[in-house]
C-alpha cells in the first residue's frame, strides 16, 4: 500500500496543501491558506499552517510529508515542526511553487 501524502506548497502569504497515495500519483487539493495580515509575521502564518499539518496527523489523514518554501519559510516551518511530523516528513525543499497552477505543481517539483 502507498504512503498517503501531504504536500505544502508555500510562500510568506500562502500555502497550498495537496494529498497524494503516492510519489507518482496525481495531487488533490485539500486546502488553499492565505496570510490575511492576522498573522504578524511569517512566523505566524507558518504557525497556523503547522497547526493544520499537526490536526492532519492527528487524525490518522496522511503517513508521509513534503514541504516546499523559499528557503526562508522552509526554515520556520522545519523549526515549528512537532516530533511526530518529523518523523512524516519524507522531503522538504526550498523552492518558491505558491504560484504555480495545481495541475501544473506536481511537475514542478523535482524528485517527484
């Protein structure tokens, strides 16, 4: 059986997150997160999107994570990462994807 995946893709002001049964299999969106300034800094919103990823993983949703930011981000997002999602994150890379179309994300991301 595949690993169920979770796929951030983000920046400073928005992350996409993605499920996948696989490496190779085609990426659905789940949720589409905006910083709507509530967030005082990058800190805050990579926060909120890691309060999301702990919820996901709580409830059994995905086996394996992926992260992908602009090195800055990447950074924060590594250091507010619970033992747990450690231990789920299968890669991180430091590339700035938020923009990309959905259908055109997964292609982008090399290794994948």
């Amino acid at each position: 059986m595949a690993d169920r995946l979770w796929i951030l893709v983000a920046n400073e002001g928005r992350a996409r997150l993605f499920s996948a049964d696989g490496l190779a299999e085609q990426w659905t969106l789940i949720d589409d997160f905006h910083d709507e300034g509530e967030a005082v800094n990058e800190h805050g919103f990579a926060h909120e999107v890691t309060a999301e990823l702990e919820s996901g993983a709580r409830a059994g949703e995905f086996d394996r994570l992926i992260l992908v930011a602009p090195p800055a981000l990447l950074s924060v997002l590594r250091q507010g990462l619970s033992a747990d999602l450690r231990q789920r994150l299968l890669m991180d890379m430091d590339l700035d994807l938020s923009q990309l179309k959905r259908e055109e994300t997964a292609d982008d991301v090399p290794g994948l």
